[in-house]
C-alpha cells in the first residue's frame, strides 16, 4: 500500500482528496492535516510514502513546509495549487525546492469539482512513491543567489562560433518535458550564455498559467531571454519561447523567418501543448538542422514527432538518461526509436548544447 498523508487548510478539501486517494485499491490515507507545521510533525511521525500538499495555509505555507520536510525526512510531495498568481508562482518554487509535482484545483481554494482532477491526483501519487528520492531532493539554487544565474557555461572562443544571420533558414532547439520539468529545465536553461545562437521552443505539460508563471521564474534567473510564446512572433536566436498552458506550440514560415503558431487543436497523447505537436510542425518546415531534447516525464509524448523529425530533417535527438530523470518515461520511450543520438546526465544537457553551437 501507498502510505499518503494529506494536507489542507479545509476539513472539506481533506475529505474530498481523501476519499478519492482512498478510493484506489493500491493507496491509504493514514492521516490528514491543516496546515504546513502540523504536515512537519506527521511526516516526522508518520512516515508517508507520498504528501499531497495545500500551497496556500495559515501557521506555515505549504512551500515551507516542503523545504521543512526536505531538509529533515525527504518524502515525494504533490503539490495541490490554486489557480492564482500567487498560488502559481509559488508552486513553480516548489517544484525548484523538491516537489515531485503538481495538480491544480478546478475553481479556486475550495472546488467543489476536484473529482475533476481525480484521476490526475492518484497517477502522480502512485508514481511519486516510486521516485527515487535523492533525484528530486536537490534544490538548483542552493549554489546560486535568488538572481541571474551564476555559472552560465561561456561559448569557447577556441573554435569559429557559427552566427546565423536574420532569422530564417535557422537551427531551433525544441525541448520536450513533463513530471520533473521545471526542475529540469532550470538546470538547463539558467547555464546557457546570453550570446547562445539559437532559439529555444519549450513545451512543458502544464495547465494556463503555471506556464507563464514557470516563464517569468526562469527569466528572471537566466542570462538568456525566457518569456511564454505568443502567435505569430518571430523566432530569434538566444530566446526561449514556453508553450502556453492549453496551447500546441507549432511553427510556419514567413518569407524566409520562422514564426510561432499557437492552436487549441485537438490534445495529442492527452495534452495540449504536446512534445508531438511541436516536433510534427517543425518537421514540416525548412531550416538548418533541429536538435530535439526531451527530458524527464510520464508517458510518450515526443517519441511518433521525433520519429518524423529524423525522416524530414537534419536532426540531434537527445534524450535524458535515466540515471538523472525523475520519471524516464518520455525519454525511454524516445531511445525505444533507436534514433537518439546522445543520451545525457541533466547537468551534461547545456553544456553539450553550447559545444554544438
């Protein structure tokens, strides 16, 4: 059985999430609590397998509870967050400081309709206990200041540096991610120079908001430019464009640039931005070369664009290894092809795509 404890500042939330995760033949409830210092206590306790978490409580907010419950008894933490700017803000913090991931309440603090997220809630319940717990206990800022990030890796000035001129016939980077994303891309996306030649097509699974939230974040503490994609701007190098929550992240040519199209197209392998979407549309058109990255993340998503992306163009498939992948579904699923080219530790990501620029 999957030992989980539950943590939210309303009785009728605990219930509620309780009686679902109780529901699963595989999961128990051993115990709820109301907010973050008496979670702290139970986890000391109890000892859960896995913690659904509340964001937003009195006496201690779920963020500090998690770096408690980090720093003292590391446990798999679900977030459980609002769809607030604050509630999301802080929830991209959490997935930085340990949290295995996240669900979002439908309609505020209390939703009356969380059975929406149900099965949602148990998937990432059940496969946070599986977790190893030293890859999600590792916090990308302990070394760094709440800023710009320290240790960008320079582009060497040993080697002729290849500069594409204007915007078209480019080389793009297009990064796929899902469960562990945020952490993931912070420990790629912060080490890359502001000079980095190219620009960066993310599709990460998230719902609206958490992406622009997730957008703001890395901005804020990369050298590179971070900002959440919109329709129809033009790609240019050394900018990392987001996929919106609820948007597929695709591209079409104009004149000689390549622009962003974003469309609410049917979901593809149930998510909408889709790793597949983005592939298949960049295999559509013509540039230079893509290097296609995906990391960490449940399910396939990636694996049938990656596929057509190796058969239309000149493409660089890396995948993350399984050594440092919080969940290595995505990127197993992606060596499955035979088609991946570089198979690499998450701290090795960036600074291989600096060596190919």
């Amino acid at each position: 059985m999957i030992r989980v404890l539950v943590v939210d500042d309303s009785a009728f939330m605990r219930k509620m999430i309780a009686d679902m995760l109780n529901k699963h033949a595989e999961i128990e409830v051993i115990d709820k609590a109301r907010n973050g210092k008496d979670a702290v206590d139970k986890v000391m306790k109890l000892h859960p397998d896995v913690v659904t978490m509340d964001v937003e409580m009195p006496v201690m907010s779920g963020l500090e509870a998690l770096k408690e419950i980090m720093q003292t008894r590391p446990t798999p933490v679900v977030m459980v967050s609002s769809i607030t700017k604050k509630g999301t803000e802080t929830t991209i913090k959490a997935m930085e400081y340990g949290a295995f991931d996240f669900i979002s309440k439908p309609s505020g603090s209390i939703s009356l309709d969380i059975n929406l997220v149900e099965k949602d809630l148990i998937e990432k319940v059940i496969h946070a206990s599986k977790v190893s717990i030293h890859k999600i206990n590792h916090s990308p800022l302990k070394n760094s200041r709440e800023g710009k990030i320290e240790h960008v890796i320079p582009i060497s000035d040993s080697k002729p540096k290849y500069r594409e001129s204007g915007t078209g016939m480019q080389t793009i980077v297009a990064i796929g991610t899902s469960t562990g994303g945020p952490k993931a891309l912070h420990q790629v996306i912060t080490k890359l120079p502001s000079d980095f030649p190219y620009p960066i097509l993310i599709v990460q699974h998230m719902p609206k908001g958490f992406t622009k939230s997730l957008s703001e974040r890395l901005d804020s503490l990369c050298a590179i430019t971070v900002k959440e994609a919109k329709d129809g701007e033009i790609l240019k190098k050394g900018i990392a464009y987001i996929a919106p929550g609820g948007y597929h992240l695709k591209v079409r040519t104009i004149g000689t640039s390549v622009a962003i199209h974003l469309d609410q197209s049917e979901l593809v392998n149930g998510h909408r931005p889709s790793v597949d979407a983005m592939f298949l549309s960049l295999s559509s058109i013509k540039v230079k070369k893509v290097i296609a990255v995906i990391m960490t993340g449940m399910g396939s998503d990636g694996k049938k664009g990656l596929v057509e992306l190796k058969e239309k163009l000149p493409t660089l498939a890396i995948a993350e290894s399984e050594k440092t992948s919080i969940v290595f579904g995505m990127p197993k699923s992606a060596i499955e092809t035979s088609l991946v080219d570089k198979e690499l530790d998450l701290d090795k990501i960036a600074k291989y795509l600096v060596e190919q620029s």
